[in-house]
C-alpha cells in the first residue's frame, strides 16, 4: 500500500476554488497597476505636451521662457 492519500472530488473541489480564488485576486492586482500605469501614460504625455508648447513659444519669441523660481535670472 501507499502512504499517499487517496484524491478525492471533494479534494479537487477545494484545490480548485482555491485556484480560483488566486487567481481572482490576480487579476484584482492586474487591473490595479494597469489602471497605475495609465495614469502614469496620461501625465508623462501631458508633461511633453507643455513641454513641447514651451519650446515652440521660446522659438516664437527668440529666447527661453523665464524661471520665475530662478534667483539669478532677469526677466524679459
């Protein structure tokens, strides 16, 4: 004889809602730093709008924009 014990249905069940249940809470981490990431997308992509909007005033106007925190710096 064996020492293993015998597989039953009821076994399989349980292993199986506790796979189930993993994997639920998988997915519940997967939709949270999905929803992080796109965040992250949507303010990355909005900094290199206004940063691309600065360069092209710079450009219009013929020299970089003023730093208002810069101590050293004179205003246009």
């Amino acid at each position: 004889m064996t020492d293993t014990p015998a597989i039953t249905l009821e076994f399989l069940a349980e292993q199986q809602a506790k796979m189930l249940g993993q994997m639920a809470d998988q997915r519940a981490n997967i939709e949270t730093l999905l929803t992080i990431v796109q965040r992250l997308d949507a303010t990355v992509g909005s900094l290199l709008d206004e940063v691309h909007a600065l360069q092209a005033r710079s450009e219009h106007h013929g020299h970089l924009p003023f730093d208002a925190f810069d101590k050293t710096a004179s205003q246009p």
